[in-house]
C-alpha cells in the first residue's frame, strides 16, 4: 500500500494510508488492544456469537479491527473474569460454564479458573464449600464445547463481510495506482519494475504477507489484476481463504 502504518495519537488507531503517493484517503483500522472493555457482559455475548470483529464496541471500531490470536485470547480471558467477578453467585458458575463452552482451548490460560479450582469459592468472604458445583460447571463447560466447537456461520459471515470490505478499499487504491503507470507509454520492463517495487512496498508494511505472495503479488500487478491482487493481500491480513472472497462471477 504506499500505505504507512501511523499511530493516531488522539484515538490510537492504526490508520492504512491510501496505495499510491498523491492520494488523501485512509483506510482506518482498529487494534483491538486499543478498544477499551467499558461493559464485560456485553463483550461476552457479543464474543459468543462470533460478532466480535464489528460490535465489540462500535464506538471505537470505525472500520476494520486487527486482531492477533494472542491479543483476542487475552482480551476473552478478561472479560470472562470480570463477568465472573462481578456476577452473583449463580451467575458466575454459568460464567464458568459458558467460558469453558465457546473458548475451551483458553480455559487452560485463564489465571483466575486455575485459582477458582485450588480455591472454589463462589461468594468471597462466606467461605462456602462449592467444589462440587465447580466441578460441575467445568465438566458441563466441556460437554458442551465437544457438541460444537466449529465456527459460527454468523462468525464466518461478519469475517468475510469485513474482509471483503477491506478487499475492495484495496482494489480501488491499487487500480489508481495501475492507471497512474501509463501503461501505453511505457515499455514492459518499466511496468515490471514498478510492479516489482510497488510489491516490495506493500510487503514490507504487511507482516503477514512473506516471499511467496511478493511473487504472486508482483506478478499480478505487472498484469494489471488489480482485484486478485487486492484478494490476495486481504486474504492474507485477515486470515481469510481468497476463494471465500471472491464472488461467483469471478
């Protein structure tokens, strides 16, 4: 993208400058460290239903949200844990239950259950014996998860959406960047070696994107396929398959 990456110091948001050097549009992402957690409860069910990338807290999500698995992990132990917290003793076995239930691979990192196992105390300061009931929050947690475990269709529907979203902003820049080449007065060596470089550029501020997709990434913009080229580079950012964002027309 002639896309820099710069932090906005006002609303910390990572902001995509526009591919090509004389145009004035961003494309604005969010990171999702940068969204504050202002209401646990609905962040939970909100979680729950997969709907995370665009209703986690409209507020501060504008567009497109970055998320890394490390960070989403972090943010979903959290929030279970100040739902725990701040629920009443029947509540937060449901918590627990639920926790276990939608994110069973983070129930062995959240901090606060491993305590709750040593410690099974569901109203602090009363001192009650529920290991029982603990037991069997985290057993009930686990059956459930092993009855569902797959993604959410409105999960995978919202991803792609979003994605898709974010592939035709990067088809546009890219097009202005192709019509900015003035194909017809240049030679096929010039047009490849703006291709070459455009690809080292974008690949440079894209992490995600590694030697394999330079090569294709070039190839297609040397062809002027503008929409492949933003399908690939969006595919790869938001951990999306290419075939699921292209139309069936394509």
């Amino acid at each position: 993208m002639t896309e820099s990456l710069e932090r906005d110091e006002h609303s910390q948001n990572l902001r995509c400058k526009a591919i090509g050097d004389d145009m004035g549009h961003e494309i604005l992402f969010t990171r999702l460290e940068d969204i504050p957690i202002e209401n646990a409860r609905h962040e939970k069910v909100v979680f729950e239903r997969g709907e995370d990338a665009r209703k986690l807290n409209p507020e501060h999500c504008p567009g497109p949200v970055i998320v890394s698995s490390e960070i989403r992990s972090r943010r979903v132990v959290e929030v279970y844990r100040r739902c725990f917290e701040e629920g009443a003793r029947d509540d937060r076995l449901k918590v627990v239950s639920d926790f276990i239930a939608h994110f069973p691979q983070q129930a062995f990192d959240a901090d606060w259950l491993k305590e709750l196992l040593r410690q099974p105390v569901m109203s602090p300061g009363l001192g009650d014996d529920t290991r029982e009931q603990v037991l069997g929050a985290f057993a009930n947690g686990f059956r459930r998860a092993a009855r569902g475990s797959k993604e959410s269709a409105i999960q995978k529907s919202y991803r792609i959406s979003g994605t898709r979203i974010a592939a035709q902003t990067l088809q546009d820049e890219l097009s202005r960047w192709n019509d900015g080449l003035e194909r017809h007065l240049s030679t096929p060596e010039e047009v490849a070696a703006r291709a070459a470089e455009k690809a080292d550029e974008i690949v440079k501020r894209s992490w995600k994107l590694g030697r394999r997709e330079k090569q294709r990434l070039t190839t297609l913009l040397e062809c002027g396929k503008c929409y492949k080229a933003a399908i690939l580079i969006a595919s790869k950012l938001f951990g999306v398959r290419e075939r699921d964002l292209q139309t069936k027309t394509d």
